[in-house]
C-alpha cells in the first residue's frame, strides 16, 4: 500500500513517525529523571506530614467509635431494663386484674346478699304496714261502735 501513495505523502508520512518517535523517546525521558534534591524532600515531608495526619485521625476515629460503642451498649442496656421493668408491669397489673375481678365478684356477691335482706325487710315492712292498715281498720270499727254505744246510751 505504500508503494502505491505518491512520494510526498510517503515523505510526510515519515515524518510523522520521526515525530511520534521523538515524543515518546522524550515522555520515556522525562519519566526516568531523577527528581531534584529539594523536591525528593519535600515530597517526603509531605508524606510524613500526612501519615501522622492520618494515623491523629485514625486515633480520633478510633475514640468515636469507642464512645459510641460505650453510647450503644448504655442504650441497650437501657432497653433491657424498659423490657424487665414492661414483664414486671405486666405481671403487677395481671395481679390488680385478678385482685379487681375477686373483689368484684365478693361485691356482687355482698350486693346480692343486701338485695335479700333488702327484700325481706321490704316483705316485713309490707306486712307490718298491711298489720297497721288492718289494726287502723278495726280501731275504726271500734269507734264507730263505741259512737253508737255512746248514741245509744245519750238521753
């Protein structure tokens, strides 16, 4: 294929790959130059300025995670308690429950042994009032025959 390109094109196309060439010859170059003194120092005070950021920061992110791990373990413990203290309650208010539902059943129990003596009082009373009525009855009766008695015997 080259055979067939005209001559300048070949010459241009040459060229361009001295050129190519040249560039990577100098980028392999610069790639392997030694830094200078001043450089190499800095770049290393750098280095060592952020290792020892980094171990501070790792040291402080190490502490953060202890007061939280102190924070997480006070919260659960936190939370065994309100478990505990929720049974205890639980089983407190299940013994008023059954306590209430004992003493409700002795007040139906009182309630219906009052609705008796109630009843039988009211059944006394009846029968006292219908005594009365009938003793009322015959008071009457009494004295009107006394009035007679008493018209009878008037001159």
């Amino acid at each position: 294929m080259a055979q067939t390109l005209p001559r300048e094109i070949r010459l241009e196309l040459d060229q361009l790959k001295e050129e190519v060439g040249s560039i990577k010859a100098m980028i392999v170059k610069r790639s392997t130059l030694p830094l200078p003194a001043w450089l190499s120092t800095i770049f290393q005070g750098v280095t060592l300025t952020i290792l020892i950021a980094a171990a501070f920061w790792f040291g402080s992110l190490g502490n953060a995670v202890a007061r939280t791990e102190t924070a997480v373990e006070e919260l659960r413990k936190s939370v065994q308690e309100l478990k505990e203290s929720r049974v205890e309650t639980n089983s407190r208010l299940k013994a008023i429950e059954d306590s209430k539902v004992e003493m409700n059943g002795r007040l139906n129990a009182f309630e219906a042994q009052m609705n008796t003596r109630l009843e039988a009082m009211n059944t006394r009373l009846k029968a006292l009032e219908d005594s009365k009525a009938e003793t009322n009855t015959r008071l009457r009766a009494i004295e009107l025959r006394l009035t007679n008695i008493e018209k009878k015997l008037e001159p």
